[in-house]
C-alpha cells in the first residue's frame, strides 16, 4: 500500500510500502535556496517525521551479513588497510534487479545503499538522520522539476565506509526518496563520485562480488571528460579470460559529480547517449525516444522516482538493440519522461540488462565498460 506523507511547498509527497520504486535519479534542474530559516527547519521536520515510519528493531535496517565475520561498523576491521572486494546483496524483484552494499556511516550501521554508477553523486534518505548525527555543512535547498519540488540538505560526513573499506570523509547531499528508509528498504545511493576515486570496479552478480582496483585515490577533478580508449588493455585484476569487446564510455565530472554514459543502439537506429546505470532496476529511455523508435507499448505501469518525485511510466519491448558493438537480449523497458541524470542522455542501462551478463567491469580512468567480464 502506498503511504502518502506531508507535502512540501503543496507539491512533493513521500511515499513509501507497497515495494521499491525503480530507481531514485538526481536531478539536473536549477537550484533555488529557500530564505527563512527557521521556516525551513520547520518543514524539514514535517518531511522527516511524515513520510511513513521507519525502526531498526530486529535489525531490519541494516545488512550485517555483507560485512566480515564478527565485523561491525564500529569495530576495528573498519580502521585496518581496506580490502578490495566487498560483498553484495543482489535482489531479484519481479523482473528487475537491485543490488546492494553495506555502507557504515560514523560507526553506525550497517545501512543498506543501492550501488549504483548512474548516480552522479552519492546520496542519503532523509530517514539516515534518524540514526546518525550529522552536522550541516551548506545551506538547505529546494529543487525543482516539472509538477515536484523536494527540500535538499547537505552534511558533512567525517567517517564512513563501504563495508570494511573506509571511505574519504565528503559532504552528502540528503533528500527524501520514496520508498527508501522504511524497514528493509536501502537508506540512500553510493554513486559514482565515490565508485570513481578506485578507478575501476567489477561488479559480479553471480558470485555477488564487487571489486575495487586497488585503494581509494583522490576525487576525480571537475570538468575533466574521459572519451572511451578501447585501445586501453583494462585493469588486469579485474578484466578476465572470456570477458567481452571493450566498450567505450564517456566519463564525465562536474561539481555535481561523476556521470558515465555508454552508446546504445536500437536496430539500425542510433547510437543514443545512455548512462550506464547499477542502481536502475530496469533499463528506462525517455518517452520521446520510445515515441521515434515506434517501440511496442506492453501495457503494464511502473513507478519510477527522480530525486525525491514518484512518477508512472508505461512500459514497452526493447526490441533488438545493442551497447557499443554488444548485442542485448530484447525485453520490457521502461520509459519514462525523465528517465536520466545526465544531460544529454536519452535512456540508461538498467541491472536487469547488466545482470544478464553475469557482471561487467567499468573503468573511470580510461572510459572503458567490458561487459560479461572476468573468470
């Protein structure tokens, strides 16, 4: 059942229950800071306390089993040199696909986080501020897209980790995403600022897996744009026997964050600008893209968020369509009217599509995807 909470400015509603929306995707449209402090602080309130219930009784925010055995999030394997694989929890939920890690924020935890590389920034829900102290490090915002606005805030994180692997202290932006923060249900998104600093992971479905190269580097500078280099032999730690064609991405970085954009292929149409995108439960384009491509509408409705908004989109057959010079098997898509965090992008890559390969490897430094990668 969906759980309707108190609105923002008469526009936004959190809701919650009734199963995970497909994905949460930052937005792009302008920012406006509110004045009035204290009438802001007032309404933040009302978003933190009206938008469904949230208990870490019997544990059911959290996911200790993907830490180390007798490991905990305040205890000293969080300290130690980190690690370079980390354990995932992969969800099937009715045709798609969610995978999570175990995040530990300030020896609290652990928190279950969507893994997702489509995520230019990483992000809290609203409910982490209920179990963690988290001093604010810029002023409250309000953001805006068409018929939705969501407050925004932004703390400062000192000491966290991906599982046993201790992260570089970061500002997090913090906003409400429907139907995250309830029991069972992941507390926020890991994106690609963070994902990018190891300069590449593999990500195995199968073996539940994900893989880091190496320790965490600095952050990736703004304004920096990595075009694919498919010539670039790949990380040979993480790119195996049997792995596939090398596949050429742009990696782009702004002071919003990192995003990565593969080129996919509708028959003979295209290429269009796709982000390749972990914490999407099911690969989406943008209705106008459906729309020109004449793809076959399949009847069913789907939710889908974009930061902080819950919106239905209709679904529809891929056909045949490929990523670079990958063939992918035709199936449901979603398509959503802003179904993208990057601009310019018309869709994105979805774990239902990446699952079917078994895993893939993206390296940040290079601008390179091998999809179906390792042994």
């Amino acid at each position: 059942m969906r759980h309707e909470g108190s609105e923002v400015g008469g526009q936004q509603r959190c809701s919650g229950g009734g199963g995970p929306p497909d994905r949460a995707v930052p937005s792009r449209r302008p920012v406006v800071e509110i004045p009035g402090l204290p009438l802001l602080l007032l309404a933040i309130v009302v978003v933190l306390s009206g938008c469904g219930s949230s208990t870490v009784a019997g544990g059911r925010t959290t996911i200790p089993s993907l830490l180390p055995a007798g490991d905990t999030c305040g205890g000293s394997a969080a300290q130690v040199p980190s690690p370079d694989r980390v354990d995932l929890e992969v969800q099937h939920l009715d045709g798609a696909i969610r995978v999570l890690v175990a995040v530990c924020v300030d020896g609290r935890g652990p928190f279950p986080f969507v893994l997702d590389t489509g995520a230019s920034t990483t992000l809290f829900d609203t409910h982490l501020l209920d179990y963690v102290r988290l001093g604010a490090d810029a002023p409250p915002e309000i953001l805006h897209q068409p018929g939705c606005a969501t407050v925004q805030l932004h703390v400062a994180v000192p000491r966290w980790s991906l599982g046993s692997t201790p992260l570089t202290a970061q500002s997090v932006p913090v906003i409400r995403l429907p139907g995250f923060g309830l029991a069972g249900q992941p507390m926020g998104l890991l994106g690609s600022d963070v994902l990018g600093r190891f300069g590449a992971i593999r990500v195995d479905y199968v073996a539940r897996i994900l893989t880091l190269d190496g320790p965490e580097g600095p952050a990736l500078p703004p304004g920096m744009s990595v075009a694919g280099n498919t010539a670039d032999p790949g990380p040979s730690d993480l790119v195996g026997v049997g792995s596939g064609s090398p596949i050429p991405v742009d990696v782009r970085t702004s002071a919003s964050g990192t995003s990565v954009v593969a080129q996919v292929s509708f028959g003979v149409r295209g290429p269009y600008p796709f982000d390749v995108a972990s914490g999407a439960l099911m690969s989406e384009t943008t209705a106008t893209l459906a729309a020109g491509l004449g793809l076959t509408g399949t009847g069913p409705v789907r939710s889908v968020t974009s930061f902080g908004c819950t919106t239905s989109a209709p679904m529809a057959s891929s056909g045949h369509w490929s990523i670079g010079s990958i063939p992918l098997a035709p199936g449901p898509i979603v398509t959503a009217l802003a179904a993208t965090s990057s601009p310019g992008a018309e869709g994105l890559i979805g774990s239902d599509t990446l699952s079917s390969l078994g895993s893939f490897v993206l390296d940040y430094r290079s601008g390179t995807l091998y999809l179906g990668s390792g042994a």
